[in-house]
C-alpha cells in the first residue's frame, strides 16, 4: 500500500475509536505495522477489546487488525473502599 494510503488507514482507525461513545476505547493507541494496524493500550474487558477491534475492522474493510490491546481490571472500581483504607 501507498504510504499516503496507510495514513488515512491510521487515521480513520483513530477517528472511529475517537467517536466511540465508551471513554477507553477513545485512549486506545493505533499505529501502523507493515500493511496492518495495531491496537495497543490497556481496557476494561475483555468486551472492550473486542469492541475496539470491531470498530476499527468496520472502517477499514479489508486491513487486518492487530490487536494487541492489554485487558486490565480496575480493583478500585469494582471493590468498595473500606473506611479505613
């Protein structure tokens, strides 16, 4: 692919994330590698990554996805904090 191809591949894949109603998936990081694009950063679930990965697939027909996205739970969010904590 042509390198200015490749840009608006990187690009598109950045807005359709950017565009997501869900705030992570908005701080996902893509970059170009060789003729894919990679997903890397940190999620929520297992949902999310999937989710990231959907959306970029949608807007780029035909370029594969590399997702390499990292599911990281938040033991805050999912755990009330005690008093004495």
């Amino acid at each position: 692919m042509a390198l200015s191809l490749l840009t608006d591949v990187e690009v598109r894949a950045r807005e359709a994330l950017a565009a997501s109603s869900i705030y992570v998936l908005r701080e996902i990081e893509v970059d170009l590698d060789g003729g894919a694009i990679r997903l890397t950063g940190n999620v929520d679930s297992f949902y999310h990554k999937q989710l990231a990965q959907e959306l970029v697939k949608n807007v780029l027909d035909g370029v594969e996805v590399v997702n390499a996205l990292r599911v990281v739970y938040n033991r805050e969010r999912s755990q009330p904090r005690r008093a004495w904590e």
